[in-house]
C-alpha cells in the first residue's frame, strides 16, 4: 500500500477460530518487521534532531473556541491500569526529570517533549466510520473541539463505511500534501468471532506503515477492537486524545525539518 508498495499483509484462506494461533503469529511476524522499520525511521529523526536542555512540560495557548465546546471526560476509575495525567486532565503536569532532584540526572542531554513550545500551524485532515453513527457524531464532535484548542484546523473530514475502509483515504490524505496529520476515528465492537480483532490488527499496522512512510502522524482515535457498547460510551474522549497528540507531532515534524 502507499507509493512503495513495500507492505506486504499476507493473503490465507479463511481460517475457524481454533486457527487463532496461526492468525497471531502472522500478525506478530508483520509488527516485528514494523518494529524494526520504526527504529531505523526513530534513529534517522533523533540523529538529527537537537532540541537543547530539559524543560518543564509546557501546554499549547489557550484558543477561544465556541460557546458550548466541551471536552469529552474520561472515566477515573480503571480496573486494568491507572490513567495517565497528560492528556487525560487539565493539571499542570511535572516529570521527574523536570524537578530540581532528578534535573542534575539529566543536564547533559537533550530531554524534550515533542511539540512544547511551537505554535507551528497544522491542518488536520480525519477519517471517520459511518457505523455507530451516533457515537462517531460524539467523537468528530471532540476531535474538533480538541483542534480548536490546540490551534490547528480540521481541513478535511471524510466519512468511510467502516474502519477497514479507511487505510486507502488516509494514504490519499498523506499523499496529497493538504494535511500535515491525519486522525483516525472508529468503533471496532466486540463480536462472537475474532472478525473484529483481525480487522483492528491489520489496521493498526496499515496505519502505522504509513506514517513512517510519509513521515506525518496519523491518529488512532478508534475504539476497541473488542469493545463493547458500554465501554465505547465511556471513551468518547480517545477522539480528542488521538486529535492532540497527531498536532503534537505534527509540530515536532515540523520543527525537526527546520533544525
């Protein structure tokens, strides 16, 4: 997929699911070649890249958006992990790194958060699946409210039967140098076969692939594969979670392009 047709994602007949194993293993062999593309791509970027000494995390201005943007909320209790503080508050946040115990640790390398202190103007464009409407209404809802408070804009928005649709319009998206991001946005629900789980892995690696490829950030602001209805509605917010951090790194690209 992409101008280098260099993805493979091998073709197997169809397979009941006590063939799951053999299933994971494909998957896994595809994200160990993914992994390693990713860390020549990761080496290039932090060869060239210097960003100076550590500093305190710094949020991005304030943008007046409109009256009655709301941010979605994200639950406070989890059972599988606690939740982070970056993204998921409006604290302001310190890193050990960034307090003066730990400073000394740090004070002969570069430590930086991508896209802290740039105002760089980024143009969005998001990918979004027409099933569970209703729901997918929410999250554009909040990935716009979260592009207006970060200063970027949403360029383009496409609508796609479903998820396993939206690999081909986010490579046009990357390719056609309109948008400097773009932000995936679906609902892959918990089923009675491993349909969804295939679907949400070839995905992701699809996605991944062409980041790295066009060297801009895609967003993953899907929900699931295997969730399921009640906790769909709780994650309303991985919109603008996936919104926020596609604009971070989009500035970081920037910034690292003019270094």
């Amino acid at each position: 997929l992409g101008t280098s047709g260099d993805l493979f994602i091998p073709r197997h007949r169809h397979r009941p699911a006590t063939d799951a194993p053999v299933a994971c293993i494909v998957a896994m062999s595809a994200l160990t070649a993914l992994q390693a593309t990713y860390g020549v791509h990761r080496a290039s970027v932090l060869k060239s890249t210097n960003h100076g000494r550590s500093r305190r995390r710094q949020r991005p201005p304030a943008v007046a958006a409109s009256t009655g943007d709301e941010r979605a909320s994200l639950p406070r209790e989890y059972t599988f992990h606690s939740p982070g503080s970056v993204q998921e508050t409006d604290d302001d946040v310190v890193f050990a790194h960034q307090t003066p115990e730990e400073a000394s640790k740090w004070e002969n390398a570069s430590v930086f958060h991508v896209g802290d202190g740039s105002e760089a103007p980024v143009r969005v464009g998001v990918v979004i699946g027409e099933f569970h409407n209703t729901l997918m209404d929410r999250m554009l809802e909040d990935a716009r409210v979260a592009a207006v408070s970060m200063g970027a804009t949403v360029d383009q928005v496409v609508w796609v039967p479903g998820t396993y649709e939206a690999p081909l319009v986010v490579e046009r998206m990357l390719a056609g140098g309109a948008v400097d991001a773009v932000v995936v946005l679906g609902y892959i629900e918990k089923g009675s076969t491993l349909h969804g789980q295939e679907m949400g892995a070839t995905c992701s690696l699809v996605f991944k692939q062409l980041e790295l490829e066009y060297t801009k950030p895609v967003g993953m602001g899907i929900v699931g594969p295997g969730a399921t209805a009640e906790q769909a509605e709780q994650r309303v917010a991985y919109a603008g979670n996936a919104m926020r951090a596609s604009v971070r790194m989009a500035r970081y690209m920037a910034t690292s392009k003019t270094d």
